[in-house]
C-alpha cells in the first residue's frame, strides 16, 4: 500500500471535524429541544422553553447539513479508490508491461505433443493408401497401424509404446492357438533390412522358443534377408506386401487403419525411451537440424537426425 500524502491527511483531518460539529450540533438541538425544556418550571422560567425551540431546529439543521456534507466527502473518496483498483493507470502498465501480458488468458495445450514449426511442414494427408502414406508416417504410428491390421484379422495384439521390448514389438494371440506369435516392425523408407536384423529377430524367437515369427518392414528385404528368412521360419512382409495386405480390406476396414495412421502428429517422431513426441533442435556439431526428446534432459532417449527420422528406435 502507498504512504498517504500531507494533503490526504489534511483531507482526513478536516473531514473527521466535520462529522463532529455536525454530531455536536445535532446533541445541542436535542438539548434545546427536549432536555432544557423539561428541567423548566415555574411561569417565568417555563416562557424560556418556546423561546428555545427556534434555536434548537436550527442547531439540528445545521448538524443534519453537516453529517451530509461528511457523507458526501467520504463517498466521493472511495470512489476514485476503487476505480484506482479495478483499472490500473496507463502509467503503470506503460512502466510494468509484463504484468499486463500475465493478465492475458492462457490457451490450454497438449504439452506432449509440440506446435510444430514452420521449418517442418506436415506432409498432406492422402485419401486412398499408397507407399506414400508409409513414407509420412513416424515409427510408432507404423507399429500401430501393424497391430491394427493384425486386430482386424481376428487376432488378440499386445504392444507397449515405449521402452526396451526385447525385440518384439507385437504379441499376437489366437483362439485357435495356444502359441502366441511375435511380430517385428522396422519403419524405414529405402534402406533395405538386411541379414543382420534378421538374424537378430532369430535369436528372439529362439529365446521364446518360437518356431515361426513376422518381421515387417515400410521398405525391402535384401535378397539374403529375404533367403534368411524363408530358411528360418520367418515371415518376411515388406511395403508392396503390406499395401496389398491391406487393399483386400473392405472400404471401410482401410478407412479405418487410414485413420490409425494419420492419427495425431503423425509426422512427428515419438521417443523411443519415454513416449512423448519429439522437438525439432539446432546444433552446431551436426549438419542441419535433428530430432530430441522434449523432455531432455529428464529423458536422455538418443536423438534422430532429420534424414533418419523414420528408422525405427
């Protein structure tokens, strides 16, 4: 609270003595009115009393004028006080223009998921599948639009977004089976899967003491990956496989894993080690931009560069 000022105290002062000669002036009316007149007695002394009435309505008068005037004053007083309150002073906003922007309503947002910049555009959306919706998607809407085609052929999924899955990104259970089946997915545009992740999705299986597994990939096999895995056991299912997979859905079945797709920031990539969508960032020890987690560096999930960020985490 702001010091009052010498003239605010004389204010204050003269107005507290207005209300007290205008209460003093009230008690001296009653006096002259009513007490004084009933002490009198006797013939001479009684004449007094009509004598006082006059001077009594006057004192009252006058007291009544003066309580008015104090109210007058006091109103007028906490008026502008108020005012002061409920808007502040061009003054005082020129001089705190920071309070001014706190007082501005905050936009509620999905904190998870970042606005994403003009320096990346979000790739247009198709409306009948093709290899391009593969190549825009991230990774992990890969992986669900995997288990969403595996659900709609009548199997029960299981699937974790985020974390270390072993090797296995999908369960796959059947009520004609009581072996489950796995499934791989590796989301990359070009670059072909080679022997060495399939001999790694191998060892998976044989851990599980799994006979048959699925490795499914947006891009191609290798002719020796492709070989691999015939020998092994290994249900190999690249993109044009995937695509015609999905043509022999009903209209509506691919409408429906079109939406699974293309769901939320579909371009973004997701963190790997904590399941958040990741930020676009700058640095000056590699070429142009990459992918990091936005919850760095609570979440040290390894960073994508910008030309890699469909490969799958």
């Amino acid at each position: 609270m702001t010091k009052q000022t010498r003239a605010e105290r004389r204010r204050e002062r003269a107005r507290m003595e207005l209300a007290g000669k205008g209460w003093t002036a009230i008690v001296v009316g009653v006096l002259l009115l009513v007490v004084l007149p009933a002490f009198m007695r006797g013939p001479i002394i009684g004449t007094l009393g009509p004598a006082l009435r006059p001077a009594g309505w006057t004192a009252l008068a006058i007291g009544a004028a003066l309580l008015g005037l104090h109210y007058l004053v006091a109103r007028k007083k906490v008026v502008p006080q108020a005012i002061e309150r409920a808007e502040p002073s061009a003054a005082a906003v020129k001089a705190a223009p920071s309070a001014a922007v706190r007082r501005e309503p905050v936009l509620d947002s999905n904190l998870s998921q970042p606005t994403p910049s003009p320096s990346v555009p979000t790739p247009a959306q198709q409306q009948q599948w093709s290899p391009a919706v593969l190549a825009a998607i991230e990774w992990r809407r890969f992986e669900a639009l995997c288990e969403a085609l595996y659900a709609q052929a009548g199997f029960t999924t299981r699937s974790q977004s985020h974390g270390a899955d072993g090797g296995i990104d999908i369960w796959l259970h059947s009520k004609h089976s009581d072996v489950p089946r796995i499934v791989q997915c590796k989301h990359w545009r070009s670059k072909p899967v080679g022997v060495k992740e399939m001999r790694e999705f191998l060892g998976v299986m044989a851990s599980h003491q799994l006979k048959t597994g699925t490795y499914v990939t947006s891009s191609t096999f290798s002719a020796d990956a492709a070989a691999f895995a015939k020998a092994n056991g290994i249900h190999a299912q690249d993109g044009a496989a995937l695509l015609k997979l999905i043509g022999q859905r009903t209209p509506e079945q691919q409408a429906a894993l079109l939406a699974v797709a293309y769901e939320g920031e579909y371009w973004r990539p997701t963190c790997a080690s904590c399941g958040t969508k990741m930020v676009e960032k700058n640095s000056s020890k590699n070429e142009g931009s990459f992918w990091g987690c936005a919850n760095y560096p609570k979440c040290r999930g390894r960073t994508i560069p910008k030309s890699k960020a469909s490969a799958t985490v």
